[in-house]
C-alpha cells in the first residue's frame, strides 16, 4: 500500500456492440481481482450490449475489488479495432460512471483499441 492510503488496479473494459466485459486486475496486470460481463447481469441476450448491463457489471466488479482492497484504478478502455469499429460500444461511458460512483478513485481513462 503506497503512503497515501491508495491500492491501485486496473480496469481492462472491453466495449463493442454485443456485449460489454470488465476486467479488474492488480497494477501489474498478473492477478484479477474482479470479473463481470454485461451478459452475466441480464436474462436477455438483446440486453447484453445495452449500457444497463455495463453499469450493474461495473458496480458488481467495482464492489468486489472494493472488497479485496482495490481503491483507485486506471482503466483501460478497448472497442473492438481490427477490421471492426473503432469506438467503444454502448457500454463504456456507463461502465465508467458506474465504477466512478461505487467509489472507486479514477486516475486516468486510456483507449488502447
């Protein structure tokens, strides 16, 4: 834990039109922390992009990194690039808000596409 009391993550957020997943890891990237897909909090396979689903995937990682000590987090912003589009899907911003306001510490918000 560094000197200002802050344990710090990074939130690998994967964003394209049919779903959305979020990774929570520690800094270096080896241990994960937290795993949520916008799939796995909807019934409804329509639903799976929509930014509902990304915001209660975010608060369920947000909490259980929450719980194992991770308070402050860089995250990782991805869409799905290659031949596909280039910007993040529906999910992204509320996944972003979300984890803002379960009380996580946004440091910096990187698109890596």
């Amino acid at each position: 834990m560094s000197s200002s009391g802050l344990r710090w993550g990074v939130v690998h957020l994967y964003s394209s039109f049919n779903n959305t997943l979020i990774l929570i890891t520690d800094i270096t990237g080896a241990e994960t922390i937290a795993k949520a897909t916008g799939g796995m909090m909807v019934k409804a396979d329509r639903e799976k992009p929509s930014p509902y689903a990304a915001m209660l995937a975010a608060t369920k990682a947000a909490q259980q990194a929450l719980e194992r000590g991770i308070n402050a987090v860089h995250v990782r912003v991805r869409a799905t690039g290659g031949s596909g589009p280039k910007i993040p899907g529906p999910g992204a911003q509320a996944a972003i808000r979300a984890l803002a306001r379960a009380g996580l510490l946004i440091g910096q918000i990187e698109d890596v596409t």
